[in-house]
C-alpha cells in the first residue's frame, strides 16, 4: 500500500494575507506559492528590525521572499502576457516584485511594457 503526504496546514499572518489582497492573487495561491519553498529557502539570519523604518528592506516581506515565489505569483497573476508600466494593477507591492524579477533578468522589457520570460 502506497503512502500518502498527509495535507499541510499553513496559517497566513495577517501581514501575508494583506500583501496577498494587495497583490490581487487568492489567498490560496498566495499560500500554495508560499508551501512550495520550505522555510529553509527563506533568509534565515537574524536582523535587527526596527518596526519604526517602513523604508528598510528588511521590514519589507516582498523584499526578503525567494524570488522563485515572486516568479511564480506573477505567473500566477499576469500570466506570459505584456505589462505596461503605467498600468494600475503595477501599485507598490507589484513594483517591487517587478524591480526584484528585472534584476534577477527574469522579465524582458519593450517601451515600458514587462513580460516574464518563459522558461526554455
């Protein structure tokens, strides 16, 4: 008889849920993104936070997500369709991941307009 995984439970904090509602990808696909990548593929060395500095990267979850999970929700969200900067859906959230997955040479660029490269 074959053995089968149990289910994983993972419970969203209220700071993950709200990047998902913000980013406009389901809580489910969020966590399903999120279950992919053990904690072990998070950053695991203590930093110092200073819950008083919005603008330090390191109190910025998005900034600090494997960029893995950050390619796979915009897939999730945009697909292999063409982007364009001024679009509204690209607020703050969508910006950084934008700016993460453009350093990472994950997106192709034409006037302003971002694509996620596909995979070869």
């Amino acid at each position: 008889m074959e053995k089968t995984k149990p289910p994983i439970t993972l419970q969203l904090t209220p700071t993950q849920i709200e990047l998902a509602a913000r980013m406009g990808v389901s809580l489910h696909d969020y966590a399903v993104q999120l279950a992919a990548y053990e904690k072990d593929s998070w950053p695991t060395e203590e930093v110092d936070k200073d819950d008083e500095d919005e603008d330090n990267p390191n109190n910025i979850e998005i900034l600090n997500a494997p960029i893995a999970m950050l390619k796979n929700l915009w897939l999730v969200k945009f697909g292999y369709r063409w982007i364009e900067d001024e679009d509204p859906v690209l607020d703050d959230v969508w910006e950084d991941i934008r700016a993460r997955l453009e350093n990472y040479g994950l997106l192709e660029e034409r006037n302003y307009w971002y694509k996620l490269k596909e995979d070869l």
